[in-house]
C-alpha cells in the first residue's frame, strides 16, 4: 500500500482515486496529526465487507470446510463431485 500525505493527497486528488479504482490499491493517506486515513475504492471496500462476513460466520465457514472434503482442490484425479451432462446443461444455459 503506498503512503503519501494529506497535502500531496489533496494537489493530486483525481490521479490518486483513479489509480486507486483502477489499479485496486488502496493509499495511505497521512496526516501531521499522526490520524491517518485510508482511501479504497467502493468495489473493494464492498469485497472487504463479503470477505469478513464470511470469515466471521461460523455456520458458512463450517460449509466451506466440510466442502473441501467433496471437493478438494486436486480434482485433477478425478475426485469430488462431478455434474451430470443435465446438470451442466442447466448450468451452462444449454
């Protein structure tokens, strides 16, 4: 995250919210006061917000890891669960 100050944050506002929307970094924005302040786009803030909802409900953080079981990440053996032709019809709009 890169850091610049209150005053440069001001002199080049429209260059910093675009970088900041485009390239999805937040900046730090520090103050002489020592009160800091971050700038995020709305997009990754709202993705931030998702992010810890999820870490903090125990009912989906329990789905997620009884999921791992049905469906581990080396799927390349032929394990976990595998859509019948329908089902990836339906999917897939078909």
């Amino acid at each position: 995250m890169d850091t610049i100050s209150v005053n440069k944050f001001r002199d080049n506002l429209k260059s910093v919210v675009e970088n900041v929307i485009n390239q999805h970094e937040p900046v730090k924005i520090t103050r002489r006061s020592g009160e800091d302040f971050v700038v995020i786009s709305a997009d990754d803030w709202e993705r931030e917000q998702e992010s810890l909802y999820v870490l903090q409900n125990k009912n989906l953080m329990q789905q997620i890891s009884e999921s791992i079981t049905t469906h581990p990440s080396d799927n390349a053996q032929g394990r976990g669960y595998q859509p019948t032709n329908g089902e990836l019809n339906e999917i897939l709009d078909l």
